[in-house]
C-alpha cells in the first residue's frame, strides 16, 4: 500500500514547515528512520525520518515550498509493488470539482509505471495540458461583463504583473486556492490556474486575478491595442485608497520582513508575557569555590571535556529541579502538568535571533556528559541542524548573558515552561565574610516564575537549593 | 402619500383593515384603553368599541389560544404580543396549533391570524427582553415570518397578512417605531411575501438584511462607497418565510460576494439558513465564502457598551467586507 508522508508537527507551536530539500529522491529505497527530507521550521532546519519502508514514489512538496503541518509531502510505494494509476491525491483535494480536473490533468496522468523510474510527474503532465488556444478567444469576449463606467486599461498596475507567467504556484498538485466562480471562469476560458497569482485573503485567486490574466492573454494573441479590461471587483491598488484589502504591502523604505524566526519569537514572547504572570526573585551566589572547582577540573581535560560556568548552573538547576519539580511543570486550566524528564533548555544567540535547545534528561547526567552535550547542542543549533525533540521537549531554560559581561539578567518566560533561570557574569565583588571584606566572585541570578504554578515561598526554596549546590560544588561532581 | 412613522402607519393598517372586513378583530395587553405598548393601536378602541379592540390578561398562552380558536370559527384576529420575549409563554399555541392545524386536518381547517410581536434589542432591556426570534420563527414550517424595515413596507406587508388564510407571525423591530417614512395612502396598497426589495443596486457585494439590521446594511453600504469606493448592493429580505432567494442569487451572480446581517446569535441563525442556500444556488459565482455579520453569541447584556457590542454594526459589516476582498 503507498504510504502517505505528511508535514510533522515538531513543536507544539508549528504550524507549517517548509521542504528545505529532498534527501530521497522519487524511485529510491527508504528503510524506516533513514532521513527522507530536510523540513525547516519557523526555529530550525530537522531532519524529517520515514516512519516506514518504502520506495519513494512522489514528491507533491517542491523544494522550498511551504505548508501546513497534516499535509501531504510525499507518497511511499511497497517495495517491489507496482505503482496504482492513480497515487492517492492530498485528501484536501478529494472533492475536486469536475473543473479542476479539467485544468489539473496531472491529476489523473499515469505515474511512472516501475520502481526505478524517475522524472518530474507534474512536467509530464502539464505538457498534455490544452494550451489556451486562440479560438476561445470568442468565449472571452463573452464572458468579459458589460465595462460600464469601471473601464480600467489592462496591463496597469498589480494586474499586469498578475498575468505574467509566474512559477506554477502550487508545484505538484498542492490544493490551490481559488474562489468557486473564478475557477467556473479560468475552466471555462481554458486558463491553467497555477499560473494564476491570487491576490485575494491568503493568496486566494479571485475573479479579478482570472479575468486580469484573459485580459493579457487576448492581448498576446491579437496583438492589437489594449482593449478595456473587464470590470475589476475593486480598483487597482495604486489608484485606490489605501485600504486593508491590499494583499501584499510592499515594504518600504526603512522596514525590514520579520524572518520566521523573529515573528516566532515575537509571537512566543508575547504570548508569555500575556498568558503568564510572571513574578521575579533575585540572588547572589558565590562562585569562588565553583570557579576554583570548574579550574581544577578542566586543568587536565581536553578540549571537549571542559566544564563551563554555564555547565555548572545546568546541573546544579537540575539537581535542583529534581527537589522542586513545580520548576518543571506546565501549567493547564485543568491541573499542572509535571514532566518526568528534566530537560535544560538553553538560550543560544544566533545571528537571525535566538533559540533556546535542550539538553535532553539532565535528571541523569554527568557534569562531563552535559558539557559535551552542550558544547555540541551550540554547535548544531548554530548551523541548524537541531533535532525536533531538541527544541520542542524543554521543560526549564538558562538564559545567560555572562559572557557579555552583563550583571543580571531577568527572563521571560519561556511558554509552556514554569520558570526561567536569567544568569549574569561572574565578577569580583568586595563582600562581608565574618565581619571582614573581602573579594569573592559574585554572580547575580534572576528566577522569573509562573505564579499560577508557584509562589514567592516555594521560589525562594528553589533557588536557594541553587545557591547552595554552586556555593558547595562537590555536591555537582556525583 | 404621506411621511409618517412606522407605528402609524401600523396603525393606519390596522384601522383601514378593520373598516374593510368585520372579522378583523384586535387581542392583547393594553391596546384597549393604553393603546398599545407601542401606541400603535391608540383610539382604535374608541373608534371600534371593546368588543373588536379588547384588552386580554396577562396571559400570552391564553390569549394565542383565544385567538386561534377565533380563527378557527372563522374571525379574523390579531393578537399583539407586547414583546417577542412573551411569545416563549404562548409558543405552544403558535407552533403546535396555530402552523399545524391546516396540516393535521388535511386542509379542512385553517388558521388565519396575524400575531405580531415586538422584537429587537439596543434598548437596555436585559438578557430576558431582547431577543431577535424571526429566524426562530422561520423555522416552523406553516408560519409565515414578516419583519418590514420601514413604514411603507410595514403597512403594506400588515394589510397582506390580513388577508392571508394562514398564521402570519408579523415582527416588528421596536427601534424602527420612530422612524419616518413615505407611506402610500391607498386603501388597498399590498406588499406580495416572498418579495425581496432591492434598497441600493451595487456592483462588488451583496449586502443583506432584514427587519433592523437592513439599518446596518444601508449604513455600511454608504461608508463602503464614502471610505473604499466599493459599490454594495443592499437587499432588503421584507418576509424570511417565504423567503425571496431568487432576488438574492441574481445579486449573488452580479456581485459574486454575500455578506448577511442578523441581529439574532449566528449558530444555527437565520444567516446560516440563508448562507447555505446562496451556496446551493450560486456555488460557482461566489468568489469569497457567504459571510456573516451577527449579534455576539451571549444573552444580551445589559450594560450600554455591552450592548452595543454584542449587536451587529455597519463597521462590523465593513470589515467583513473588506476581509473578503
């Protein structure tokens, strides 16, 4: 039986995934787990796995085409088994409509018949599609309503560049969107609506998309003047009053397109700092005996075994976590949610933004196995090769801006987590000891916590344990 | 012709409908001597004594009952039910004899009343006083549901009901009373059911309304055409049952976008009967999905602001519009 391939959810906020690229390509073998494509998401480029064996037999996802998490991407055939005529649709296109086949011949084109056999399935198809012929011209004419007193000369404005043969815009048979009399119309006048570029909500090709297209179409084929355009549902942009209905705002000068990463973030923080009321306690903690610790440890490691001052906060968190599991919890209208694994999200910067990995199931970690773990999450988080549990599954985040010199740091909170450790620079401070000053190395943290969780009490006792496990750091090496 | 308000020319209907047929007799809560919650009825009991204008208890069940039972006999009652909200009081009367008895006798039997009802809220009268019903109502098969919009439309619509051999649910916004309108003087002005009234012919979407909300519609239309140089058809539906979608699909065809304004709750709405049936009959001219512009999905409450809010508005209509475009 062929086996359908859908966008993976990775992450409880995404929505949509684009294909980065085809790592099997129609006709080869994919055993279970093996890497099959490259999905990008709004925080990373993952490795998507096949979750069965198969042969690839259809790419309906381009590369470099988005779309929403449950769709369709590809089509896994049996191994050896021969390949049905008709690959089963996206079930989004199920209930075409009669018209949709008759400009989507792709839709029932015989596949490639063996295994083995490769080539562009839609290519194939669209050749045998019925070019828009010069004889419909009369039905055109027809179907162009009466122009009174709307007249607007074709090939002006957003229409013009409507008409222009763009890249199909639904490669491979994704459910283009389109309105029902729109449709009825482009059928009827024989026009292929993936070349069409819908203006309307969400790209949607409207009657006005369609007719702007026969517009040019008539004018290609006669080569006489422009001719009015049929009437168009409202006027072109540039001439109207600038109103909501614009589909796609030009960016102007001075303005910058939020990368997905940043409308993410955006999106995240926002919903944090609104769903989550945050309360905040700070602390200093003497590191003097943590840093002669983490000297010790690191004057006879290799390089990939050296311990950061970041590597001692995570275990010491999740020694801590272990004792405070409401700093590990989520919160749900319905009751907490506490989570078995302790999972250290950890906040990474990175050129476009910022992305906060896990360390997977610190519960059971080594101080050494966290530092390699970390050094190499930064790494691939960098480059962007994070697997999908690795972003997702956190359940507590550093954020720790020491490096940068600054003194504190307050987070917000990472949702759905419960709290959110902000970590500053370890510096020498003059401090009272018995009665004398004296320099010691200080460093300030920040617990931003959710208070419908916990409260002030139960937060003090939790980074306290904190302090307590850094200040006496023996207590990190078990 | 003459301008007058809705209540008079109610009233006028009443009074020429009275005068025209002996049968026509008038029931309810203090229309006699009060004339009317409304004044719609003021000095017909003077005029035609307290045998054809009588006053009732408070007693909706009681006095739908009375009056189909008169009708039955072969009078011709109006029963006015102060507000739409009683009618829950008395809806067995109306759904279980009144839309049926020409049904469960074979045609031996008919029931010719008009019971009208005010409806409507935007008057702070609470959760329990503001309800908008006629799509309720249109549910029933064997009523019919009439909500004019203004004077001319409820006096000719008034008068037809009267002579309609069936229940006839006749519903009247109660914050058009006030408002004016040229009425035609003509003793046998008639409104057909089943009519739509094309208010404003347009180009880029078909706007539709009933009873107060064809206010909003036209009110949305103007500021489409003042702020968006968008060009809207306004349909007035004048009578839900029997309902007038031919009007509407040719608009549909025309305009290709619907947008329909209801001050009832959207789930399970009159808009979501009409919306389904311009989807059957006009699929393939529809360039946007049917929208809907309805009362918030809550009891109505009390508070000014609330209320203004949960109720549809022309920027409501606006909006809905322009997000279809």
């Amino acid at each position: 039986m062929a086996v359908e391939v859908t966008m993976p959810q990775m992450g409880a906020d995404m929505t949509e995934g684009t294909v980065v690229r085809w790592v099997k390509q129609v006709g080869d073998l994919v055993n279970r787990g093996e890497i099959i494509a490259e999905i990008e998401t709004d925080k990373a480029t993952v490795e998507l796995e096949a979750f069965e064996s198969g042969i690839m037999r259809k790419q309906i996802v381009g590369e470099g085409e988005t779309v929403p998490v449950g769709e369709v991407i590809a089509v896994l055939g049996a191994d050896g088994e021969e390949m049905p005529e008709q690959v089963p649709a996206p079930r989004k296109q199920a209930a075409e409509t009669p018209a949709r086949r008759s400009v989507e011949p792709q839709a029932e084109s015989p596949q490639p018949a063996a295994a083995g056999v490769t080539g562009d399935v839609a290519q194939d198809s669209a050749a045998k599609a019925p070019p828009p012929a010069v004889e419909e011209e009369a039905e055109h004419e027809e179907l162009t309503p009466p122009a009174a007193g709307e007249k607007e000369p074709a090939g002006t404005g957003g229409k013009a560049s409507a008409a222009a043969p763009a890249a199909p815009a639904a490669e491979g048979g994704a459910r283009t969107r389109i309105s029902p009399v729109a449709r009825r119309i482009a059928s009827d006048a024989g026009i292929e609506i993936e070349r069409l570029q819908g203006s309307g909500p969400d790209g949607r090709i409207l009657r006005r998309d369609v007719e702007a297209a026969l517009a040019s179409h008539r004018q290609e084929a006669t080569g006489a003047p422009t001719p009015p355009a049929p009437v168009p549902a409202r006027p072109a942009p540039q001439e109207a009053i600038p109103s909501r209905a614009v589909a796609q705002r030009p960016v102007v000068a001075g303005q910058q397109t939020l990368s997905r990463m940043r409308q993410a973030i955006a999106r995240r923080m926002t919903q944090s700092k609104q769903t989550q009321p945050h309360y905040y306690l700070t602390l200093d903690i003497d590191m003097t005996d943590a840093m002669a610790f983490r000297k010790q440890i690191n004057g006879s490691a290799s390089e990939e075994q050296r311990v950061s001052v970041n590597d001692l906060i995570v275990k010491a968190c999740a020694l801590a976590l272990e004792r405070h599991p409401k700093f590990n919890a989520e919160f749900h209208e319905n009751g907490l949610v506490y989570h078995d694994a302790i999972n250290i999200d950890i906040g990474i910067a990175l050129e476009e933004g910022l992305i906060a990995p896990a360390i997977l199931h610190c519960g059971g970690k080594t101080l050494g196995q966290i530092a390699r773990e970390s050094k190499e999450l930064v790494e691939r988080a960098k480059s962007g090769h994070l697997h999908a549990e690795e972003y997702s599954a956190g359940t507590f985040t550093i954020t720790n801006l020491g490096a940068y010199g600054v003194e504190a740091l307050i987070g917000i909170i990472n949702p759905p987590q419960a709290a959110i450790l902000g970590v500053g620079t370890v510096m020498p401070q003059a401090v009272v000891r018995d009665g004398e000053v004296v320099a010691r190395e200080m460093m300030k943290i920040a617990l931003s916590a959710d208070h419908r969780v916990s409260d002030g009490a139960e937060g003090a006792r939790f980074i306290k344990e904190i302090q307590g496990f850094l200040e006496n750091p023996v207590s990190l090496a078990l | 012709m003459a301008e007058m308000r809705m209540r008079d020319a109610l009233h006028d209907a009443l009074r020429e409908e009275m005068l025209r047929d002996e049968r026509v007799f008038l029931m309810g809560e203090d229309i006699g001597g009060y004339g009317g919650s409304y004044a719609v009825t003021r000095g017909l009991q003077t005029e035609f004594g307290p045998e054809r204008v009588r006053d009732t208890p408070i007693a909706e069940s009681g006095i739908l009952g009375a009056g189909i039972g008169a009708a039955l006999g072969g009078l011709r009652p109006m029963v006015e039910i102060m507000t739409i909200n009683f009618s829950f009081v008395g809806i067995d009367q109306i759904i279980n004899n009144a839309s049926k008895f020409s049904y469960m006798s074979g045609g031996q039997f008919n029931v010719p009343i008009v019971i009208r009802m005010a409806s409507g809220g935007g008057s702070q009268l609470g959760a329990t006083h503001s309800h908008s019903l006629e799509g309720m109502y249109a549910h029933f098969p064997g009523l019919k549901v009439v909500c004019p919009s203004n004077a001319a439309d409820a006096k000719g619509l008034l008068k037809r009901a009267f002579r309609d051999e069936n229940p006839v649910i006749f519903i009247e916004h109660a914050a058009l009373y006030g408002t004016k309108g040229e009425v035609p003087d003509d003793p046998d002005f008639l409104i057909e059911f089943g009519k739509a009234s094309v208010l404003q012919e347009g180009t880029d979407v078909t706007v539709i309304g009933y009873s107060g909300s064809v206010h909003q519609a036209i009110r949305a239309a103007k500021l489409l055409e003042e702020q968006e140089e968008l060009s809207a058809e306004v349909i007035d539906l004048r009578t839900l049952r029997p309902l007038d979608i031919e009007t509407v699909v040719q608009s549909v065809k025309k305009t290709n976008r619907a947008v329909i304004v209801e001050d009832d709750w959207r789930f399970g709405g009159f808009g979501a009967e009409l919306s389904a049936q311009i989807m059957e009959r006009a699929f393939d001219w529809l360039d946007a999905p049917v929208a809907r512009v309805s009362g918030k999905d809550v009891p109505m409450p009390y508070n000014r602001n609330l209320e203004f809010a949960a109720l549809p508005s022309e920027e409501d209509v606006v909006e809905a519009v322009l997000a279809m475009l």
